[in-house]
C-alpha cells in the first residue's frame, strides 16, 4: 500500500478499529475520526462514496483503504 497525505479521514465504530488507530498512530498519520454508528449522516456519506457501510475505511485523498488493508499502510 502506498503513503498518505498529512491528514485523512477514519470512518471507526469497532473493535478492527482500535488496531487500526493505534496502527496509524504507530506510523504517525494523522487521521480524523467519524464514528458511523452516531452519526448518521458520516454513516450515509460513506455509503454514497464506497457503496456500502463498511468500517473501518481510511479515505485520503478521495482513494479508499478498507477494513484489514488500513493495517498494510505506512507513510
């Protein structure tokens, strides 16, 4: 997997999630997270964009990393 800009956006609300917080913690991105599970417009937002509810999913830069594969990143 490639690197990422300064900051992305994390799309969290389980327990895959935590790893992969403390993934990107690890690797010093920076990230913003959005918890679908109480708010539900972040939740109807990522379904437009990827089509399905699905976390965790990085976006950075309008490309999408999801669930395991976020674990494969580095910067």
């Amino acid at each position: 997997m490639g690197g990422f800009s300064d900051e992305g956006s994390l799309y969290d609300g389980c327990l895959l999630c935590m790893n992969v917080i403390q993934h990107l913690e690890n690797q010093g991105i920076d990230y913003q997270t959005m918890n679908i599970l109480e708010d539900h417009q972040q939740r109807d937002g990522l379904k437009r964009k990827i089509g399905e509810v699905y976390v965790p999913v990085l976006e950075d830069e309008g490309q999408f990393t999801i669930g395991e594969d976020i674990l494969q990143t580095d910067r």
